[in-house]
C-alpha cells in the first residue's frame, strides 16, 4: 500500500488538535485545546425558526446542486459585510467555500507548487501549516511580538532568501486575535507589510475569522483588516464558522478576480458546490439585522470568557509562566520556564484533567517547546477558572520536580 | 497575477457542464445537459418533517464541528447500506466526505503523483477527469461497448504501457449505469478486472452513484459491485447524492484501511468535516425503513424518464443515428452520423431550446467529436419527448445543411 501514495501523502502529518480531540470529548476533560465555539454563542433559537420555516415549505433549490461559487444571494451578503469591514469588493471578487480549511486548500492548489516559499507567523494556525506542508511548500517562520509579526525579522528573512535567489510567493498572516498567539497586528505594521508585499512581489493572504469578536465594548479598537488598506490585491479569508456555527461549513475569500476566477474552477473538480441549505440558512441569518445584534450577545460571552481565564491565571499562575492578554478572539499564548516541555507535560495535565495544546505544533521554525496555546472560547468561565487552577498546579508540580 | 499560479492550476479548465449551467438554468432550455437529480426526487416530505423535528429541540452539535471521518452514527449506517449492495466493510474502512467529487480528489491527493499514469473509460465522467488532470495524472483511455470497459483494449492498452516501463497507479471505472455512456459492465469482466488489477498492481477506484436506480422492477438485475467480489482491496465510492439530495453534500469511501487514514489526513488539512447538519439529515434518512421505500419510487420515476425519452427517440431521429438502451442511471449516448460534429451543432440546439453535452468532453483520446450525452433524470418525461424532437429536427437539418 505505502509505495502507491503520492508524495504529497507521505508529507502529510495528523493534526494535533484533532488528535486530542478523543482526549477532549470527555466531558470531565477541561479543553483548553481545540478552538471549537462556544455552543452558546450559536444562533439555536433564530436557527430553529429558520429550519421551521423551510419544514414548512422546503425549497427544493435547497437540496439541489449549487453553483459552484456559491449561492448568488449569500455573496451579495458578504459583498456587504466586507463592505462593513472597510472592504470593497465586487461580486466577482467574492466566491464562497465549505468552510475557511477549504478556502486554504483551494488558495493552496492554485498558488503553491512543490517547494514555493511560504512567509509564516512564529507561532501560526496548525491548520494552515498542515495545508501548505501537504503541498510541499517550503515554511518560512517569521517572528511575531505583542504587536504581531515583526516587521524587521521580515526584512531580516526576506534578505536571506534573496541571497538565495528566492522569491516567497505568499506569506500568511492571521493579523487581528491571532490563533495561537491572540495578538494583533499594529496597525502601521499593517500598512509596513502591505508596502513591502509590493515591493518583493508575493501576496498576502489575510485570514480573519475573529476580528468581529473583540472584547472591548466600545469597538472594535480601531482594527481594520489588512485588505480596508489594499486595492484589492490582498486575499482575504473568513468565515461564519466563529461567529455563527462552524457546522454550517460556510466560508468566503475575496481577492483579485482572476485568483478567483481560478479558484473557481480548482472548486469544480474539488467539491462542485458546498452544502445548499447551508448556504440558504447562513443567508437568512445574515438578512436584516439579525447578524449584528447576535454579535454583541457574542462578544459579551467571549468577553467574560477570555476574562475570566485573565483573571484565572493572574490568581493562580506561578512566577517565570508568562502570557499574553489578547484583546479579542479565542485564545492567548503561554510560555513556561525554559526547563518545561509543554509536550511532555500534557500527559499529566490530561491526567489532572486539563488539555491544551502544545507549542511545537504551531511553530515552523523548531521552536515553541516550552509554550502553549489556551483556548478560553468553549469552556465556561467556571470552568475555564478550574482549568487554570489545575494547569497552575500541574506546572508548579513540574517546577518542583 | 498569471505568474503566479501553480503548475496545477495552469492545468486546470472549465468544466463544460458548469458552462453550460448559465444557459440550462433558463426554464425554457429543455436540459438534457447537467446530470442534477430531478426534484420530484427529493424527500421533500420527510426532510421537513425532520427539519420540524430539529427546529423544536436543536442540537447544539449539528451546528458544532465534527469528526474529519464523518458523523459516527452515520458511518455505521454506511457499513450497513454498503453491506446490503453485498461489500463487507469495517467502520475504519469508511470515511464520509462532502459529495463525490471531494471524495475523488482526496483520493487522488493520496494518490497521484504528477505523472502517473490513470486507466479511464472512454468516454469518461468529466468531473474525474478534471481531478486527475488538475493533479497532473496522465489519463490513458480504455475503450468501452454496450457491456461496458472492454477487457481485450485493457490488456493491449497495459501492454503498451509495460513497454513504456509504466505500470498505472489508478484505474478510475463508473461500472454501473456509466456516466456518460449508461453502459454497465457485464459480470464476467468485473471479476477478469479484478484479476487484472491484482496481477499488474494497480489499484481499482469503483465510483458507483447510480447502482440503486435500475429500471427493472424485478430488481437489481444481478448487478453487484465490483467491490463486493474483492479482498476489501476495492477502492469503493459512492454518494446521497442521486438517491436522495446533491445539495446536502455527503458522500463516503469504502477502501483498505491505510487509505482510509490517510485520506483523514488528508481532509483534516482540506477541510476538516463535512457539514455536521446535513450529515445529521442524512442519517434520518437512513434510520428506520424510509429508504427503502423512497429508493422503491425514486426507481420508478427515472425508470419512466428513461422510457420516456427513449420512446421519443425511437419514434424521432433520422436515420443514422445510434444510441444505448441503459436499464438504469441517468444517461444515455448518442453517436451521430460522422459528418456531425456534436460541438457544433450545440449552439443551433440550444437556440431552439434543448441542451445537451458534446462528447468530446468526456474522451480523453480526443474522440467523441460525433457524440453527446443525453441526461433523462431533471427533466418531466412530457419535456424529455418535445426535446428529444427538437433534436430530432436539429440533426435532421444539420444532415440536409
């Protein structure tokens, strides 16, 4: 069997989120693994009355095949709600996909031959490593600070790739709450990298799932995404799975027109279309004014969350565990006393009954070994509390070993 | 921007059906183009009142994410549909994914290398050989007649390819009520493929969507699948899509447990899951005995499409003019005098309202030029008769031009 796989096969490696996953659906487990929702944060009711309206009168557009950009209507919405986001974007310029892993991989297909350079984030999304590896792209890992990606270890990678006479094609970048790290790009940095995109000739490719999902009630804290900047060259990535329902896989890239137009046809041979009634739900929930006042009922649950963990681990963690204090989104970065393996000390925290993930797994450059990622959007604040107390003891107990 | 693309993506072209949706999307275009499901297929009935069900008492999981290998539940319904058409199959043999078409090109993510060599009917699913075209495979056809792939070709096109020292990786079959030809495989050349496969080292990818839509009352007329004669070693493809709804995008992979793992592999980096809420709707479906009963009319809807259209031809088409008689499926091919190029004569078909598909798009030989595919299954019989004389009338011009 082994010696029919592709290449791209044998660089394929399991997700280690998903791996816990097992470990995490354990009720007793506190998961401050996987970045899953907050089941409370899901529309349940607005969703129930729009499943109850199609009983009534189901649609058979809803159960039939789609186009395969997506349902026309549902693109109109997200033309709006770049628009909402400081975006402008035509409809040509918007498809849609089951689910923002999908949107990679497509971005991936079309973009990436075997080898390519790929700008990272120190840490970034395990996801999105995991795609660009299984393309056999080459990693490349770009430091990041409270503010985000460095803009002089850019420069500093970007000089020694051109003494080697290479060219990176995109760099990747969650700018705004990111996965892992919870830090959010500066905005002059922002404007810095755009520049420098166009100076050295590679995209970059925003993926923003979080940046509606800021703490502070006031706003959103002046953040607007890298692509407000951009003419329209910027790929942008997001999707309704954090702020509606990550089962609902929908989706959506804005980028140049002929990216998407190309992306389009990777789509025909790779999925057709997504769900139907996915979409038909996701647009109904995204007609009137329903989206905006669910979304302050979800910021203010995330909020709550991520300060009640703050607080959590202020109270209970011992001197030399450093964190950072994220302003939105689902996670914050924890870096432990240089003699602690994260990886090594799983084992007994599961034990204790806690989870995380460990840093190695969202870093390309070898590093992390000694950091984790703490995810406060699922669990509730009693427990995420709990989780701290115990993840504090556990470290404690490592220190003194 | 161009510069920028992949090497797949400079291989990548528009599928011809999709193409053609912009125009068979007109109601008055009698579309015997696309092969989407007729809607008076759908369970309309029953999935609202399993819509009903949810809009009550939703389950927060639905709209969570979900395993990468499918809703656990579901997958061992699959065991169990798989165990009815005679495959036997362990639940880690199975893996759901979201539609067919995604199925295809995880496997050939899994599987092919740039390069390697694929065996594929002529004429052939266009939506497999885009995939494989998008990876880079090279295709090599194998010619079929009414009892589908011809066994003698196979041997002489394997032939030629040892003289090349090349031993394919894949061969891709639609044994059942082929798409596009409607031809099935006789019984006796599944098991000589069978033979055939183990003796040179290539692996068999059965995609069958059709199998449960045979015409014959009387049943499935002694039709089994290639993988249920195999050692598990098969690898077996099949969807809800044509037995009960495309847009609810669920389709799952029989196959040797190394693939099936690495196929989650490489999902988990593609996409993640599937749809949580359609799979969650499917598996309604399946529980209980409604299935059964729905496949009993579903087979008696197509079974009178079928008739009817090929009724209408009998009683229409010059002289000249060949097609097949499928016992099931949703297609059936047309060979045209040779003077006809089926290409050509689209555009007068489709400005007196009938469309079809031009056979050169489903031969990776580049024959076909006189042929085309006929889909009976979206259309009432009443429009399949009035379009099977409209093209009647639009050969018969073409012939006296």
């Amino acid at each position: 069997m082994e010696e029919l796989f592709s290449r791209d096969a044998g660089a394929m490696r399991p997700s280690p989120i998903r791996a816990l996953a097992k470990i995490t659906a354990d009720p007793v487990i506190i998961s401050l693994a996987g970045g899953h929702p907050s089941p409370d944060a899901f529309p349940l009711g607005r969703i129930g009355e729009i499943l109850a309206g199609m009983a009534n009168n189901l649609d058979p557009a809803s159960l039939q095949y789609g186009p395969t950009a997506g349902n026309a209507e549902l693109r109109r919405e997200i033309v709006g709600l770049l628009g909402g986001r400081g975006i402008a974007a035509g409809d040509e310029e918007v498809i849609l996909c089951s689910g923002s892993q999908r949107g990679l991989d497509l971005l991936g297909r079309v973009l990436l031959d075997p080898g390519d350079a790929v700008l990272i984030e120190v840490p970034s999304y395990p996801g999105a490593i995991a795609c660009f590896r299984n393309l056999r792209a080459r990693l490349v890992g770009v430091q990041q600070d409270e503010d985000g990606l460095r803009i002089d270890e850019l420069e500093s990678v970007l000089r020694g790739l051109r003494d080697e006479g290479v060219r990176p094609k995109l760099l990747y970048t969650v700018p705004t709450f990111q996965n892992p790290s919870g830090a959010t790009l500066a905005a002059d940095r922002r404007l810095e990298l755009l520049e420098i995109s166009r100076r050295e000739g590679f995209m970059i490719l925003e993926d923003d799932p979080y940046s509606e999902l800021y703490f502070d009630e006031g706003g959103a804290d002046g953040i607007r995404p890298i692509a407000a900047a951009d003419a329209g060259d910027v790929i942008y990535l997001s999707s309704f799975s954090k702020i509606l329902s990550p089962g609902l896989r929908t989706a959506f890239i804005r980028g140049p027109r002929e990216l998407i137009a190309r992306v389009e046809l990777a789509a025909q041979a790779c999925d057709i279309c997504s769900s139907s009634l996915d979409q038909q739900i996701v647009l109904e929930l995204c007609r009137g004014d329903f989206l905006p006042q669910h979304l302050a009922g979800v910021r203010r649950l995330y909020s709550e969350h991520g300060e009640a963990l703050l607080a959590a681990l202020d109270e209970s963690m011992p001197q030399g565990v450093e964190w950072n204090r994220p302003r939105g989104g689902f996670f914050l970065w924890m870096r432990l006393p240089e003699r602690i393996d994260a990886e090594e000390m799983l084992g007994l925290a599961i034990e204790r009954g806690v989870a995380y993930v460990s840093g190695r797994h969202f870093c390309v450059d070898g590093s992390g070994r000694n950091a984790l990622r703490l995810t406060f959007s699922k669990e509730s604040p009693e427990r995420l509390q709990e989780g701290a107390k115990i993840l504090a003891n556990v470290i404690r107990d490592e220190l003194s070993a």
